[in-house]
C-alpha cells in the first residue's frame, strides 16, 4: 500500500503529455509518473556505482588497483596533522 505522498507543479503541456503516454500504456498518471521516476532514480544510481569496460581497459584498471601507491606527499602531511578536536 503506497503512503507516501509526491506532489508537484507542471505545466498544462507536461500533464497532457505525460497523460497521453500513461494512456497508451494502459497506466493512470501516478503509476507512470512513479514508474518513470524510479527508473530515472535507478538509473542515476547505476551511473554512480556501475560502469562497463571491454578486456583491455579492464586490465588497465586491474593493474592499477594491484599497483602499490605513489608516493603523494600532501596527503602524508595531511594525514601527520592533528585533528582540531585532539589538539589541546
């Protein structure tokens, strides 16, 4: 049972359209909407934690995640520096 609420502004155009393609897929509005955005939502997600690679480039960044660190000197400053909090 769906209890959340949703509720936004659109333009006579938006509804109308929107209210053509839920109406040729057989769906009222909200289930379109709620599908499409969830798709959307779904999809920004993936974007952020999914990603394709073909052989070589995958053995690129394999190698790169088994190759020891550089030597990055600013962050080994960072990292020797007191938090503000443990200074006392």
């Amino acid at each position: 049972m769906r209890d959340a609420a949703i509720n936004l502004r659109a333009l006579p155009e938006q509804r109308d359209l929107i209210d053509h393609a839920a109406s040729l897929l057989g769906k009222n509005r909200s289930d379109f909407m709620l599908e499409a955005a969830c798709e959307r939502a779904q999809a920004v997600v993936l974007d952020q934690i999914h990603f394709t690679l073909d052989a070589d480039k995958f053995q690129q960044f394999l190698d790169l995640l088994d190759a020891p660190p550089k030597p990055n000197p600013g962050l080994e400053r960072l990292f020797a520096l007191k938090a503000p909090w443990d200074k006392e």
